[in-house]
C-alpha cells in the first residue's frame, strides 16, 4: 500500500532533521553549548588564544579540539562571522515535548513568545536572549518561515540558545489553541491596538500568558490576529515608528512581567 504523502514528507524531515549539524562560532556561544550536557557535539576547532579562554569548558566537554591557524581558520563558516577563533559543529538542540516545556519550572507563572514569521537570526537571536533575561518558559517559532538554529542566531543570543528552549511548530495557530486550552492568555503584539499589555492582563494576573509577535513591517498574519484573545501594544511617546522585534519583544517581556 502506499504511504500518504503527508507520512512521506514527515519522514523526510525526521531523516533531514537527524543528518543536520549547525555550525557555533564565537567565545560566548560556544563555550556554552561545550558546557550543555544536552548538546550533542562533533567537532571542535579553535585557535590557540581562544582555547586558553575556553580552557575550562574544553576540559569539562571531554572533547579534543583541533587547532587552527588564526589567518587560515578552517571552519566552514561564513568568511566575514566573528567567530573569535572558535567553532563548534553540533547537532540541533532537541527540546522535546512542546506541552511540557511552555509551562516552565514548577511555581512558575510561564510566559511564553511567539514569532509569526520572524526570519532573520540576529532577531529571534536577541529575542531568545530577551527571553532567558525575563525568565520565558520559551521561545516559538515554525519549522518553515521562521529562523533555524544557526551560527549568527547562538551568537547573537550570547548563551541563550543553550539555555531558552526555541521551539519550532509545524502551524503557529494551531499551536496558539493548544496553549488557549492550557489556560494561557493569547495577546497578539499590534501597532493599531487600543489596549496596552497592563489593560489587557488587569482581570486576569493569575493566568499564563503567549506574546505574538510579527515580523517587522509586515507584522502578524491576519489568522495569527484572529487567534488571538487580545490585540495589544506598547504606547510610544512620540510618533517615530514601531521597535523592531526583537527590541519589542524585550519591552513586551518587561510589561507582562510586571503584572504577575
């Protein structure tokens, strides 16, 4: 019997997904995902002045890495990345169950973010830093149109991304509802909104909250809107132009969390 073409495509991205590796550079980035017995890694090149700073996180990963000549880096990154003389190659991080990980830790009121087509890393990058600062149970994305885990979206996130689980969906308002039926409060971020965060959430602070944020300039997808319980924004003083998302995700962050 033939298989469906739905259970193909699936089994073509678990094959794809298991034969990915992503490729870590600069000091920050690296010497955590060394320090994250969660990572699954492969390859290890540094100079020798950024294996004396990485010293301590080598020595606890176990691994041996291979010295590289600073001027004749041989990592197979791009040319212009700062890679400050490390590179790591990995594999993917797996977060695991998508209802486990949006409820955070135990007594932990979750906040969770939501990217509605956010593509480029250096974004979804400082959002996941954003995030891990404000205590986020996690970040989500989709698995197409939305960033993957890069070398430029770890070191923009400083650390975090070993840290802040990214997690990617398949549809983002499917992944909305669910989090609906677990009690969270769904407010999508929008610049013609009528309520700030603090209005929205005064009648509910004891309730879990998703922040849905859009991509800047064409912003949320008019079904992620729809999904929502609440459009809401954040009041500018003067009338400049909207934050790009990452800088909006930190201010939303902030707000949401003063109300708990």
């Amino acid at each position: 019997m033939k298989k469906p073409k739905w259970v193909v495509q699936k089994e073509k991205d678990k094959r794809q997904a298991a034969s990915e590796t992503v490729w870590l550079f600069g000091l920050h980035a690296v010497r955590d995902a060394l320090m994250n017995p969660d990572r699954e890694r492969l390859r290890l090149i540094v100079t020798k002045n950024a294996c004396d700073k990485l010293a301590d996180a080598i020595e606890a990963s176990g691994m041996t890495p291979e010295m590289a000549d600073p001027r004749r880096f041989p990592a197979p990154i791009d040319p212009n990345s700062v890679h400050q003389g490390a590179a790591l190659e990995v594999k993917p991080l797996n977060w695991g169950d998508f209802a486990s990980r949006v409820i955070g830790g135990e007594g932990k009121m979750p906040v969770v973010v939501m990217l509605d087509r956010v593509t480029d890393p250096h974004n979804v990058g400082a959002v996941l830093r954003s995030a891990e600062v404000f205590g986020a149970s996690a970040v989500v994305g989709t698995k197409h149109g939305s960033a993957p885990e890069t070398g430029a979206l770890a070191k923009t996130a400083s650390g975090a991304l070993e840290r802040q689980p990214y997690l990617r969906v398949r549809n983002l308002a499917e992944a909305m509802e669910e989090l609906r039926k677990m009690g969270f409060v769904v407010l999508g971020m929008d610049g013609e909104a009528t309520k700030t965060i603090e209005e929205a959430l005064a009648a509910r602070p004891d309730r879990p909250v998703a922040l849905v944020m859009g991509a800047e300039g064409p912003g949320l997808r008019e079904k992620t809107k729809a999904t929502c319980d609440a459009l809401v924004k954040i009041p500018f003083a003067r009338d400049f132009g909207s934050l790009n998302v990452s800088n909006a995700a930190a201010v939303a962050l902030y707000a949401t969390r003063l109300t708990r």
